[in-house]
C-alpha cells in the first residue's frame, strides 16, 4: 500500500495517510485532534492550508471556498488525501476547552456482558457525527426519565464514530438496572459532550503510572488505546485495583497491549482474598487503596520525574494521595478523576 507522510505546522506533528485515505481520517486514526465536524465536505471546519506537496480529492464536498480561501491553498483535510508527501497548516486541539460540546443521538450496537456485574456498552454515532473527545473524558448518556448519567468514554478518540462504556451493577442503581435488564440493541442513547480535564498530556515524556478503582479503569483504556494509537515511548505502568478476585474484567485485552506498547507493565491488585458478591466495607477500600499506594512508591521509590493519573471515588483515592506526594511525586504531575456515578 502506498503511504505519504504528512507534516503539520506549526505543530510539527508527522503521519502517514494511506492511498485513498483522507488526510483527516489518518490523522485521527494515530491520535491526532484537530479541528472538524461533518467528516462529509458540508460544514468547513476541517479547512486547512496546504503550504508544499500535492493533494487530491478523495471524496465529494460542497462546502464553497471564499476566494480568500482559495487564494490562501485552503483545503478540506476530510476530501482531501496526500498524492505526495505534503507540509499543510492545521491547528491542533490543545486542551480539552478547544473541543466544542455536542449532543449526538448514538444507537446501542452492543451490550457486553463480560462478568456478572458489568456491562460494556458499545454505542454507535450516526455516520457523519463523530463524538470529538480527548482520551479520558467523560460524556452524559441519557436513556429517558431519570435515566440519565455521567460516564468516562472507554474507547479511543482514533475511532470517534464506535464508543465504549463500562457500566457497573451497582444493587439499587436505576441507571444500571435499566442497562442489565430493559436496554436492548438498536435503542437510542442520546450523548451530551464531552466534558472534565481529565486527559492525558501525551506532550509528556515523563514514565506514567495509572492507578484504577473498578471501572475507574475505563478513562485509562482511552488513555491507553490512544498512547498506542500515538506510539508513545516512556514507560507506563497500570496498577488495576477491583474488590473480589475475578474482578479484572478486560485482564486478558490489557494484556495484548503488553506486545503493542514497549515498556507497558500491568499490575493487577485485589482487594479481598474471597471470592464474595456483596461490596467491601469503605473501611476496606480505604486501606486497599493505601495499600495500593504503597506498592507503587515500593516499585517507584522516587516519583519526582512521573506523571501519575488515578480515578476511583474521591473519597478512596486521596488514602494514596499524601503517600505519593511524600515521595516526590510534584502536585501539578497528579490527575485525579472521580468515577461518576451520578
Ligand atoms: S469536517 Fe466538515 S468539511 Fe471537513
């Protein structure tokens, strides 16, 4: 297959876009964010400015340049894909304020049961409305009535049209009730976002550590979907914490990441020997948690040059918070996420 590389300015950012591919699609497929809505050729807002090479159209549009525009080489990066290697001047998103709410009307594809307590839900946009998220943001899933709630999306911003989440059930939850028992495929769930600053700076080079509580894990299956998506180099380290053994419901999937990121290590942790279907009590989360902490400054003595993400309920996750820090982790090198349950 015949691949051009493409150089972004002023970012400098370079990828590859395959025969037929459009510029856009390339570069949301190894992670980049930039600017775009339709994916169609309709709205412009994917316009960029072709600055050397050549492109040529790979697909219809019907967005009319301005003679400014055309003056200026603008382009539409989703019609456009690379006859030859191509230098062209595109914004990237920088954080999580340059990406615009949206509201998107998804349909269930699939509902996953991967143990008895949890659901992976797999949510599908219609056909010209990716959701734009950066890995580790969260979105509001509305099913009618009070059916309505905040969760991390799981899967990568590279594939913004497939959507993941993992749902837990909770007893008493109406939310996850109506999920397990009364949601079928082909309903409709309407999304609204994204939304939080929960997401990963892959500007860093600095070793990463993630720390989960239960589906806490699931901003960091974005996260790490999309560091392999970036082929990002420096080490990372997940450290999974769930209450019962049996609980590491994708155990075997972060596995195969072991073969897809170099310097990948996953720890998995446990917080009850037994077997048992009733929840711990929030004494013995807290001192899972501290526990948790612990290993980690075993395994890392010396966090001054680590970033380190958690996300659990807030009121476990700071039992680690103060240990971390004793150890040289800096205060702005910290991301912490609740899990939203509300
Ligand atoms: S994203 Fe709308 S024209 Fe390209």
């Amino acid at each position: 297959m015949t691949t051009r590389r493409v150089r972004l300015l002023p970012s400098e950012k370079e990828f590859d876009v395959h025969e037929h591919e459009s510029v856009l699609d390339a570069a949301l497929r190894t992670g980049l964010s930039l600017s775009y809505n339709c994916s169609n050729g309709s709205c412009g807002e994917c316009r960029a400015i072709l600055i050397e090479g050549e492109l040529k159209r790979c697909s219809h549009y019907d967005y009319v340049f301005s003679e400014a525009e055309k003056n200026q080489g603008h382009v539409l990066l989703c019609s456009f894909t690379a006859q030859t290697d191509v230098t062209i001047e595109a914004a990237t998103n920088q954080g999580a304020e340059d990406i615009p709410i949206q509201q998107i009307r998804t349909t269930v594809c699939k509902i996953d049961r991967v143990d008895k307590r949890t659901i992976i839900l797999h949510l599908k946009t219609p056909r010209s409305q990716n959701l734009r998220f950066f890995a580790g943001q969260h979105v509001t899933l509305n099913m009618g009535e009070t059916r309505i709630r905040n969760k991390s999306v799981a899967s990568c911003p590279c594939n913004a049209r497939f959507l993941q989440f993992h749902i837990h059930n909770n007893p008493g939850d109406e939310f996850a009730n109506y999920v397990f028992n009364k949601l079928k495929t082909s309903d409709e769930v309407i999304i609204e976002g994204p939304w939080g600053v929960f997401t990963l700076d892959d500007d860093s080079t600095r070793p990463i550590i993630l720390l989960a509580y239960e589906t806490g894990f699931a901003p960091f299956q974005s996260m790490l979907e999309h560091a392999i998506a970036l082929e990002l180099g420096q080490p990372i380290h997940l450290y999974w914490l769930v209450d019962n053994p049996g609980g590491h419901y994708l155990g075997n999937y972060i596995r195969s990441w072991v073969d897809a990121l170099d310097n990948f290590r996953y720890i998995p942790l446990t917080a009850n020997k037994k077997l048992e279907d009733e929840g711990l009590t929030k004494e013995k989360r807290i001192a899972a948690l501290s526990k948790a902490g612990r290993q980690i400054v075993e395994d890392h003595p010396d966090l001054s040059g680590h970033d380190i993400y958690m996300c659990g309920p807030n009121t476990l996750t700071h039992a680690a918070v103060k240990l971390l820090l004793d150890h040289g982790l800096q205060k702005d090198r910290l991301f912490v996420d609740a899990v939203r349950r509300f």
